[in-house]
C-alpha cells in the first residue's frame, strides 16, 4: 500500500527542490507559458513567498506554512 504523509514546511530550499517536478510538468504540457525549471530562481521566489505571508524558516509551525506530501 502505498502511503502519503504530509509535511509542514517553512524551509524555501527544500519547497524548491520538491517543486522541480510540478513544474517540469507544467513545463512539458504549456511550454509556450512556462521555462525550464531553475533551482535558484524558483529558491529566491519561495523565500519571498514564506516572507510575504509573514512566515519564517525558523517558526516551528506556530503559524501558517506551505505544506508538501510525499508517496511512500
């Protein structure tokens, strides 16, 4: 059986890296709207994402978070 656990998350680095694969589908299905994937923009953009909403890495999830699953 396969299980899903979600995780919530502050670390922009790691909501980077597990985003690479959302987008290169968005990628490959609209590639007239979307780039390729790129690890450093997609960092600084989730960085300014948590800190917009008035999130911090360092919160230990005493607030609002981007929330991520993993199939395991």
């Amino acid at each position: 059986m396969n299980l899903i656990k979600v995780f919530r998350s502050y670390d922009y680095q790691k909501l980077a890296r597990l985003n690479e694969v959302v987008h290169n589908l968005h990628v490959k299905l609209y590639p007239r709207y979307f780039t390729p994937y790129n690890y450093s923009e997609m960092e600084v953009e989730f960085e300014k994402l948590i800190r917009k909403l008035g999130l911090s890495p360092s919160l230990n999830g005493e607030s609002l978070s981007c929330t991520y699953a993993v199939r395991k």
